[in-house]
C-alpha cells in the first residue's frame, strides 16, 4: 500500500494474528483487512460496524443483492480490488457468478428484477454525479422498490463509496481469482465485523 | 432503535469519529479534507482526486504532502476523511431525493 505504516504498522498481536490468517486460509491478508487493524479507533471500527450494518443487518435487500449493489458501485468508482472481492462474494451468495457479471457488463440487458435493475441505476447516477433527484427515486419507487429498501442501498452505497475511495488511494494489491473467492466466503459466513 | 436508524446511528458514529476522534491532524485540517474545500496546495491534488477521481491518486500525490512535512499518520487520517466526507455527501443528497419523492421529509 502507499503508505508505510499500512504495511508494517502493526503491533505484535495484530502481526501474530495477519501470520494466523495467512496460515489457515493459505493466502495473503487482504489489505482491505489490513486497513481496518490499522489504529482501529480512529477509523477501522466504526468502519467495520457500518459496513456490517448496511451490507448484514435487517433489509428487505438479500446478502446477495447488496453484495451486487457493493460489487456495481464499486465499478463505476473504478475500484478494481473491490469489484473482484463483491463480484466473487455476489456471485457465491447468488449461487450464480454469471448473473453478476452480465449486470456488470450491461445493466440495462442483465436477467435481474426491475426493482433491483432500478436500484442500481440510481446508486449509478449518484455514485458518477454526485447527486440525484426526486425524479431518480420515483422512478425507483414506480418499480416496486419501497421507501425503506431505498435507504438501505444508499447505506450499501455510502459504505463502497468509501471503501472503493480507500482502496484507489491507498493503492490495495489485487488478489488471485483464488484469494478473492476465499475472501468472498469469509464475507458470506462472518460478514464485516 | 428500528433497523435504519441503526444504520444512520453506525454512520454517523464513524462520522464523528473521523472528525473528533483523536488523532494526528488537527481537526480542522480533518474538517477541509472532508469538506474537500480550503485544502493547501501540498494537499489539494491528493485530497480533490481522493474525493471526486480516486482512480487517479499517484504515489507522487502522496511524495507531495510528504515533501511538504505531513505525517503518514496525518496523511491516513486526511484521506480517510476525504472518502468519508465524500460518500456522506452521497448518502445525504440520495436521502433527500427520496424524502422529496415521498413527501415524507422525515429521510433527509
């Protein structure tokens, strides 16, 4: 990562257990885990305890369709590493990597429901724009999506808007198709906490 | 607490922590890297491009702020600042789209 202390920060119970990880799950600690160790009281735990709020708690939303909204988010913001780890966790969750990736590859034509389809056509616009109207949400609503499943993706959005930022900035290493899938069901059984 | 106050609470809670929490910067540095506004010059290219093109943040964006005598403590501090105060502003705009939808004005 691009800064030092990002990956040689870490006091010697963190470091013992980044080598414990390593050992079981016979890949690299991903440096989006890394980040969230480092001097957690500052941004790391309150960072986890949203994600894992947007992404697993209580939502008319699956765990698979906001993994989507994670991994669609996540490629507009041009965030390679978070578009391979919500592309992989998406696909699993779904049981079906291929309808993730043709929502990835073209919205418009992807086999997924118009509420959904409209969702993410939102977080879209805001993510790009930086805005939206009232006419953007209407169209959300006219799609059968309620008022709360609204408010719980543009959680899921706030969550990746920063998290993809992180990852841009900071410069997070790409990890194998291997690593990501292995990553992708630590997620889907410990979620984000 | 219904579910979504529980998710506007956790945001908020990491908001605050980002902004008042301890830490190296000051916090008023911390409030322009969120704000994305009144940034110096050693900071403005990697605090802007953080912000609004993430994708194009250079290793010789962070060697200008070094150069210029931030930490990388402050400097991990004013970035994560930057994409939190970003995404706020997201999550703020799609919330007042939605309360202006419905009626409501209880969302925003």
């Amino acid at each position: 990562m691009r800064l030092d202390v990002l990956n040689r920060g870490y006091g010697p119970g963190t470091k013992v257990l980044f080598a414990l990880i390593r050992v079981f799950s016979g890949h690299p600690v991903p440096d989006a885990a890394k980040l969230v160790f480092y001097r957690p009281g500052f941004y790391g735990a309150r960072a986890k305890k949203f994600t894992h709020e947007a992404m697993r708690g209580p939502s008319a939303w699956s765990v698979a369709d906001r993994e989507l909204m994670a991994a669609f988010v996540s490629k507009v913001n041009e965030s390679a590493f978070c578009v391979g780890a919500h592309t992989a966790t998406a696909g699993q969750a779904y049981q079906d990597a291929a309808k993730v990736q043709a929502v990835l590859a073209d919205l418009e034509s992807a086999p997924v429901e118009d509420g959904l389809r409209a969702t993410l056509r939102m977080l879209g616009t805001l993510t790009r724009e930086g805005t939206v109207g009232a006419g953007d949400m209407r169209e959300v609503l006219s799609a059968g999506v309620s008022p709360q499943q609204v408010q719980d993706a543009l959680a899921v959005c706030a969550a990746f808007n920063t998290t993809d930022r992180l990852a841009n900035a900071f410069g997070f290493e790409l990890l194998s198709p291997e690593a990501f899938e292995a990553g992708a069901k630590y997620l889907l059984k410990r979620g984000y906490r | 607490m219904p579910d979504e106050d529980k998710k506007r609470a956790a945001h908020r809670a990491l908001v605050d922590g980002v902004l008042n929490g301890e830490g190296r910067a000051s916090a008023e540095q911390r409030a322009r890297a969120f704000g994305n506004a009144d940034i110096s010059p050693a900071l403005d290219a990697l605090i802007g491009k953080v912000a609004t093109r993430p994708a194009e943040v250079t290793d010789a964006d962070f060697a200008a702020a070094k150069a210029s005598g931030f930490s990388e403590d402050q400097l991990f501090e004013l970035v994560i600042c930057a994409a939190v105060g970003q995404s706020a502003r997201l999550y703020e705009a799609g919330l007042a789209a939605l309360a202006e939808a419905t009626g409501s004005g209880e969302a925003g």
